[in-house]
C-alpha cells in the first residue's frame, strides 16, 4: 500500500519515518485509535486522523513536521480533546499530533513567581503544584481536571476567575514553539517587561494550532490569596440576575469569580449526576455563584454581606453560603460539570 486513504498525501513511507523519529509503539494506525482522536468536545463530530503521532520532545515534533511540511501533509495539533470549537479536529486527515506524552512540569521559580511546563499538563494539576507553593496560577476552564494547559494557550481560555484575574493570555510570558518548517524558536522572554519586537507570544496564543506546535510554556504567578469566600444566590427571573452582576460591579465590588447558571442547565447537570446538593426550588430561572478573596479574613466577610445586600435589591431568594472546603468544591464541581 502506498498512500494510506485516497488522494492522501501520507504514504506507509512517511509511517516508517515517523516510527524512527518517535518508536514504533507511539505511531498509532489501529482504526481504534484513529476513531477515538477523531473527535473532541465539538457536537457530535468525528473527522479520523490518518495516523496518531504521540513525540515527547520539540526536536521530535519538530522533526515530524520537517516531513510534513516537505510532503503536503496536514498536521492537526491536540491536547486533552476537550475543546468546543473543533481545532482539535483533524478535518484534512493526515497526522494528528498529540502532546500527551509532554506532561512534566520543569521548573517552579519561587523567586521570580515563574512557572516552565509543557504543554500535556493538566490545568489543574498545574494548578494545585504551584498552590503547594503557596503561588497562584488563577485562570480556572471549567475543565480544569482533564484539559491541558496548552490546549488552554491554543484556546486562550478562560472561567469564572477571569472578571477578577483574566483569562491565559494574561499570564504567558514566553512559549517555545515548533514552526510547520521544524524551526524550533521562543517567542519572547521570561520577564514582565519586554517591549521590543512584534509580540509572538500574543500571536500564538488563541491561534487554535494553526500557527505552531507550543512545546514549552512560560507562566507568570502570583500570592495564593489566603482565604476565599463563596456564595450561591438563586434568582426568580435571569434578566435580574444579569441586572444584579452589573450592579455588583457597580457598587465597587470585583469578586474573584462569577458565574451565572440558568436553571435548565441545572436541572440536566443534577438529574444526569443525581446530585441535589442545590436545591431546584420553584420559580427558581437562575443562580449567580459568586466568590471573593484576599488575605484578609474580616474584610472579606463584610465584603460578601454588602455584595449580599446588592443582591437582594435585584429579587433575589434565599442566599447559600458555602462555609468550608467541601461545600465550595462540591458546588463548583456541580455548576463547572458537562451535562
Ligand atoms: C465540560 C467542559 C467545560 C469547559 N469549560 C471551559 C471554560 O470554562 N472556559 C474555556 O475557555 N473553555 C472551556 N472548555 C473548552 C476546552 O476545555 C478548552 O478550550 C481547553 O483549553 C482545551 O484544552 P485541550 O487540552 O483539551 O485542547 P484540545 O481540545 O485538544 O485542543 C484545542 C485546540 O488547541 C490546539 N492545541 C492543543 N495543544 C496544542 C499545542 N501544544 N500547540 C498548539 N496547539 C495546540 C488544538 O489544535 C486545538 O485547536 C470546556 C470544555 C468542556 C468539555
């Protein structure tokens, strides 16, 4: 067989390359695999790879695309496949690039607040090893625990965190990318400051793998605040639970995160998880969770009494406050869940 599907650009040659780049067993042709990197989050979409490359290193990747470039073979970059806009489709078959395998952390810089991963991280993984170090890496996807963190640079994603701290964009520093060409290059430089030159690293970020392969990632930090407080405000009508989030803002509040959850989206999420810890009470058409933090304690909570009075101005029922770990996790887990 030369050509592995009609018209393809990929032949069993190119297959044979890819094995002495990466090994045999992370070039993966098995209809299995095909099918399952197929697909992401998008809709109910599948587009099979022609071949499942898994490198562990830039110089493999940029290997890999020295090849493709020369040959016309498409390359479709992935990361955990939990996107929702379908990047991670590989619509043109040929390779589809998965950076799994690149899932260590290298360095955590206390000193300078810096952390250097790449990109097959998990976000939260990410997240709780700089929080051991009492250091924050803020922007929170809702699929924190499964996707990777350079899914999160491709996407520029963001969660309910980014009204307070921002979305990834605001925390790259430097990235070390994999041009289609092969080059292997860095955007820009690990400091707050530099001006010069056209802003690579802004360019990659958001471009959906269309642009580069990310291979190294430079992360800015900041103090893990030492306390959060968080509260659930059921509201009778949504367009006065949208009212209520401008005026929070208004009134001079910035909290650390805000989400706005409309009761049918709910309704799904508890009767497909059998979770009622929010109850479903009648006349209910949404719910604003809204959270706040810093360092000091007494401020906070006087804080989430006035941000609480605001509410209630905007018909707001009966206010929850979730007092400790448990209850703040359960209730994120259960607004931040896919149906
Ligand atoms: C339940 C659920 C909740 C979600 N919540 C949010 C949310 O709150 N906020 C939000 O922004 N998104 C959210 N998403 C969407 C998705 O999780 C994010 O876009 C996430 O950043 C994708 O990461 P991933 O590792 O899964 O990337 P993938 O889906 O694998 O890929 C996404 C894109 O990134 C590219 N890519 C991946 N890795 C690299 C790399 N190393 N170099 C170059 N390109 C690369 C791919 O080609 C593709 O275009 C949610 C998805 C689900 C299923």
């Amino acid at each position: 067989m030369n050509s592995t599907a009609p018209g393809s650009a990929l032949r069993q040659q190119h297959i044979r390359q890819f094995k002495t780049i990466i090994g045999d067993e992370y070039v993966l042709t098995d209809e299995e695999y095909l099918q399952q990197y197929g697909h992401d989050e998008t809709e109910n979409l599948c587009y099979p790879p022609e071949v499942v490359l898994r490198p562990c290193t830039a110089k493999e990747i940029s290997e890999i695309l020295k090849i493709c470039n020369a040959e016309n073979i498409p390359v479709t970059p992935r990361g955990a496949g939990t996107g929702l806009s379908g990047g991670a489709l590989p619509h043109l078959g040929g390779v589809l690039l998965s950076t799994e395998r690149m899932n260590k952390i290298l360095c955590i810089d206390e000193q300078n607040l810096q952390v250097i991963t790449e990109p097959g991280v998990i976000t939260e993984v990410l997240q709780e090893a700089v929080k051991a170090r009492g250091l924050f890496y803020p922007p929170d996807p809702a699929s924190k625990g499964s996707c990777f963190i350079g899914g999160n640079i491709a996407e520029n994603s963001g969660g309910p965190k980014a009204v307070k701290y921002g979305v990834v964009k605001d925390y790259v520093l430097n990235l070390e990318i994999v041009l289609p060409n092969g080059e292997i290059i860095w955007t820009g430089a690990n400091v707050l400051k530099n001006a010069t030159g056209y802003n690579l690293t802004q360019l990659i970020i958001g471009s959906e793998g269309t642009l580069a392969v990310v291979t190294k990632i430079v992360l800015r930090l900041i103090p893990l605040p030492k306390y959060d407080l968080l509260m659930l405000a059921p509201f009778q009508s949504l367009e006065k639970a949208c009212e209520a989030v401008s005026a929070i803002f208004r009134a001079g509040f910035t909290p650390s995160a805000l989400e706005l959850i409309e009761i049918d989206a709910l309704k799904i999420v508890s009767a497909t998880t059998g979770d009622s810890s929010i109850p479903l009470l009648a006349g209910t058409e949404a719910h604003l969770i809204v959270e706040v933090d810093g360092n000091h304690l007494e401020t906070l909570m006087t804080e989430m009494e006035s941000i609480s009075e605001v509410l209630t101005g905007y018909d707001c029922g009966e206010i929850y406050f979730a007092d400790n770990e448990q209850q703040k996790n359960t209730l994120w887990r259960l607004l931040c869940r896919k149906a």
